[in-house]
C-alpha cells in the first residue's frame, strides 16, 4: 500500500464548490485563513487547557460510563484504560463526532475517528500529556435522510427503510426490515476475504437503535485504540448553564450568532449556518426547534408556545427535553469536556468560524478546530488503468473531467499554450493579492477567465481522448473510482467494502501517516497493492 500526497490545488476543484462560502473567494477557505483551523499545539497549550478544569468531571466519567452500559458497546482493555485515564484531572482529549450512519456511514467518518486517535496519540509523545480520543455520536439528531445510505464502491446501495420524520436517530430502532437490508449487504461482500469481520461489524446493529448500533459498530473496529463514545443525551444535565441561558435570552443568542455572521461576511465569506436559536425541544417523539415567541419560546410551524418559565422548570425536572443545534453543540463539548481541539470537516470549519461572539457571550472559550483526514482510495481496475495512463498524483489534482487524465503529460499545441495563459493569470492574480488587498474584483475576474480557458482545455482533450477509445475506457474506468458520480470518494462510499477487501490492516497504516504530521492539509492518494 502506497499513500500519495496530492498538491494543494485539490481543493480548488468544483467538488468542493458545495463547501465554498462565496464563489469569489480566494481559494477553498480553511487554506486561505490560516487562523480557522489548527496548525499546532504546544506543551504550554496542554497546560492551558489542562488548568482551565472541567465543570464536572466525575459526572463526565459517569456520562462515558453510561453511554458504554445503555448501548452495549463491545469493551476493550484500551477503552477502560482511557476512560480511566480520563477521571484523572490532568487529562485532556481530542473530540470528534458524526451523525450515527447505516453500516458505518461513509468514509469520511473513519476518518474523522483515526484523525482524532493518532491527535491524541501525538499529543502524548510531544507534550508529555494524557489525551483520550472522544467520538460524539449525534444521535439527538432526526435527519434520517442524510444518514441512510451506504454505498459500495460497485454502485449498489443498502438503505435504511425507515420513512423520513423528526424522531430522534437515538430512538429508530433496526427492526427486522432493516436487518434484512444488512443481511442483503453481508451477502454481497460475502466472498471477500475479511468477510467475517465485516459481519461481525455490520452485526452490532442488530437489536439496537441506529445510533447505539453505530457507536458499537466502530467501537467493535476501534476500541482497540482506546476511542470512547459519547450519547450526548447523557450530558444534558450537565449542559443545563448554557441551555439555560438560550430559554432566559433568546434574541440575544441570535444577536450573538449574527454577530458571527456579519464577522464572516466581512473578510468575503459567506455563513454556513443560518442566524436562528441553536435549541430544539423533544416532545412526543419528535425533535422540534424552537424560535423565540411573544412570552418565550414557540415550535416553528405552528407548534405550541411556551413561556419562558414553563422552559425553565422542564429544564430543571427534564433536562433530557432539549436538544442543541448546530452552534451550540461545539460550546457546549468545549464547555464540558477537557478539549485541546474538535477534528472536523470542511463545513464544520465552516461553521465553527461563526462562532466567536456566541462563545464569548456564553463565557465559553472559543472552540479550535482542526481539519480530519481526508483521502481517496485507489485499487482494483481503477488502480490498473491510473497505471496504464501513467498518471501520478498532480494528475488527480488537476483533472476537472475524465478526458483530462487520457494524456496530461503529453499536452501540445493549444493545449500547451492555454496552460501558460493559465499560468501566467495565476501568478498575476497572486501578485495583486499581495501588493494591492483591495484588489478583490480583479482577481474575480482574473478567476473567471481561468476558469474558462480549463472549459476550453477540457473541451480540447475531450476531442482528443474520443480519437483513442483505449485510453478514454482506461481514463472512465479510474474517474469512476476516484469520484464516483463526480463527488467525493471519501462521501460516497462507505467504509465496510474496504475493511471486507483489504482487512483491517491498511487502517493502522493509515493512522501512522496521520500520526507523522496531524496538522497536514494535503489530500492523500491511497494506492492499494492488486
């Protein structure tokens, strides 16, 4: 197994458009503000963190402990160490957290999971402090649709029956119509070679709800690593300050996230997350947000209404009622958790962008961020033709459209001459960048036209790759693996196929090259050997 770094002009490529605040903005934003994601972290930063305590760290240990008891997650000697380790006042963690997904969910999510373990791993051996790896099952949240899917590399999909509601993904039991889904995915990936360990995996759900079925699924896979699993409806009783200050003031905190906004747009970039109260109440089932009324609080859509004592007192007796937003799950992990940095993904450094003057309104220190792991994987025919076409990394990166990995070496004439055109429209949009900031339309411009003149590339080599049928097959066949659907491999596949292929082996090959510079922002090119 080979791992490639590709160049950072991945990241200017249309697939992470969806991502992008503002079609003008320099380039994919987290590269170009370095002050939104984290780059390092020092003894003295452990230090810091450390002395700035927990509010209740025996309750934090008894919401592990409980989490760990409810869902009947598999234990491993590593998980009860860390979790030990994690009583002691000194000890610091690395979060990270998803969506609970079928089968695992997508690549990304493992990703999210070894970034946070190898983090831990080396803030240990450079800082000389115990860190723990934290994942926060967001099961709280109802959006079934996003979370249903998982996908193989051939195309074919297994989904969760389940119809679209508002019920918590905590409470959506894996009844028998969706363990005869999963039967139908262990029958497919039944003759790879680690087959059995993927059923042992894909087994954790049954006789579980979606969101305990996916902790123990990756902690079947993971615990080994010392990763522990958080139900965040265990912290609720703990988290009662902030949200208690959400029900007293509502139209400040929505004052506060606007504020956020505005900071955002400021520097040219657009928010991720709307200025709306980060709250939502659970009532009869359902996961319900709430917007500020004429004596409290109201259901949107016409729901009920309640008053701002009625709130408050559910919030005393039932704490379990609430349910936090977006923007304010962050501040309330960092505000109960011993968190050097939370491992996220592009639209979650999106958002964390925004929150600064909540954070400081709360008294909450601002949550640090720091980009995951992110990969696409190369095996099999789409392996064999990259090879045949000779292609290498930078290829990748470059590539807009299948035709343009047929003969990226050889580009002649036209070709040749649009790509100097380019080059030379980059240099001088960096120049004006550099000598004159206010130079921002120009360089919109400057973008435009190099976009355009890539159209007119891709149209050349299209022309081209049509004369050689051999080499276009070969150029579809990699495509297709690298970005299915022209989308991100690494949000269209799950994680199960791999692990039932390759076994689990590439995972810890994986963690090491995370674990040689965390702070990396290049995106790796995994080669898998035939």
């Amino acid at each position: 197994m080979k791992i490639h770094s590709l160049p950072l002009s991945w990241y200017d490529r249309p697939q992470y458009r969806p991502v992008l605040p503002t079609p003008d903005a320099e380039s994919w934003f987290p590269l170009a503000r370095e002050e939104l994601t984290l780059r390092s972290l020092s003894e003295e930063d452990c230090r810091k963190r450390a002395a700035g305590g927990v509010p209740d760290r025996e309750g934090l240990v008894a919401a592990f402990k409980s989490t760990c008891e409810d869902w009947r997650l598999p234990e491993t000697p590593e998980a009860t160490a860390a979790l030990e380790s994690l009583a002691r006042d000194d000890t610091l963690c690395v979060v990270t957290g998803q969506q609970p997904g079928f089968l695992g969910g997508p690549l990304y999510v493992l990703y999210k999971a070894l970034t946070a373990i190898a983090l831990s791993r080396w803030v240990e051996a450079k800082c000389g402090r115990a860190c723990v790896p934290i994942f926060w099952v967001a099961g709280e949240d109802h959006d079934i649709d996003e979370v249903r899917r998982h996908r193989l590399p051939s195309g074919e999909t297994f989904q969760l029956p389940h119809p679209a509601g508002r019920a918590p993904l905590s409470e959506l039991a894996i009844d028998p119509p969706s363990e005869a889904v999963i039967d139908e995915f262990l029958s497919v990936v039944s003759d790879l070679p680690h087959s059995s360990l993927v059923e042992e995996l894909a087994s954790q759900y049954r006789g579980r709800s979606v969101a305990s079925g996916f902790a123990a699924l990756l902690a079947g896979l993971l615990g080994r690593y010392g990763l522990l699993f958080l139900d965040p409806e265990k912290l609720r009783p703990l988290s009662k300050p902030l949200i208690r200050r959400c029900i007293e003031d509502p139209a400040e905190v929505i004052n506060q996230i606007e504020k956020g906004s505005e900071e955002l747009s400021g520097t040219g970039l657009k928010p991720f997350v709307a200025s709306r109260l980060p709250l939502f109440v659970l009532r009869e089932g359902s996961r319900d947000h709430l917007s500020p009324g004429e004596n409290g609080l109201v259901v949107d859509g016409g729901g009920p209404q309640f008053d701002r004592e009625e709130l408050l007192e559910l919030l005393e007796e039932e704490p379990g009622s609430f349910s936090s937003g977006a923007l304010l799950r962050p501040l309330i992990q960092d505000y109960l958790l011993p968190s050097l940095t939370t491992v996220g993904g592009p639209a979650e450094i999106g958002y964390f962008a925004q929150l600064g003057p909540l954070s400081k309104w709360l008294g909450v220190e601002r949550p640090r961020i720091l980009l995951r792991f992110q990969a696409t994987l190369l095996a099999g025919e789409g392996r064999q033709a990259w090879r045949e076409l000779g292609l290498d990394g930078g290829s990748l990166a470059e590539a807009l459209n299948p035709e343009d990995l047929v003969s990226p070496a050889d580009e002649r004439g036209e070709l040749a001459e649009l790509r100097t055109i380019r080059e030379r429209l980059s240099s001088l949009g960096s120049d004006l960048e550099t000598e004159n900031p206010g130079s921002r339309g120009v360089e919109r411009g400057l973008r435009t036209a190099q976009e355009s003149l890539a159209r007119l590339a891709g149209r050349i080599r299209k022309l081209q790759a049509r004369g050689d049928p051999a080499a276009w097959e070969r150029a579809s066949a990699a495509w297709n693996q690298l970005l299915p659907d022209g989308r991100l491999q690494e949000r269209r596949w799950g994680f199960l196929q791999p692990i039932a292929e390759y076994g689990p082996e590439w995972i810890e090959t994986v963690l090491e090259e995370i674990g040689r510079d965390p702070f990396s922002l290049s995106h790796r090119l995994i080669e898998f050997d035939s």
